[in-house]
C-alpha cells in the first residue's frame, strides 16, 4: 500500500456521517395478508454523493 493510499484510509476511518429522515408513514387501515414485520416496514432508497470542492492539480 502507498503512502498516499494509507493516509486516505486513516482519514476516512476518523470520519462520520449523520443522517436525519423525517417524513410521514400512513398505515393502511385494511389487514393485509402480509406478515406484521411487512406491514410496518417502509422501504427508503438514499442516494449518497460525494462531493469535492478542492481544484485537481
């Protein structure tokens, strides 16, 4: 592994992300035939991108 490679890695383990969702689930008032984790379960897509403002050399 490189140097450049190692402190890539370093930094990336000290760091952390926190992320906050906030919405609003209705239940549907008809029982399904679904099991009673499948009907209190949501199903959320999170798309994350990484973005860099320092300029390339």
């Amino acid at each position: 592994m490189s140097h450049r490679n190692s402190r890539t890695n370093i930094k990336s383990l000290s760091a952390h992300l926190q992320l906050t969702f906030t919405g609003l689930f209705h239940k549907n008032d008809k029982p399904s035939q679904n099991s009673e984790n499948e009907q209190n379960s949501v199903t959320l897509e999170v798309l994350l991108v990484k973005v860099c403002h320092k300029k390339r050399k």
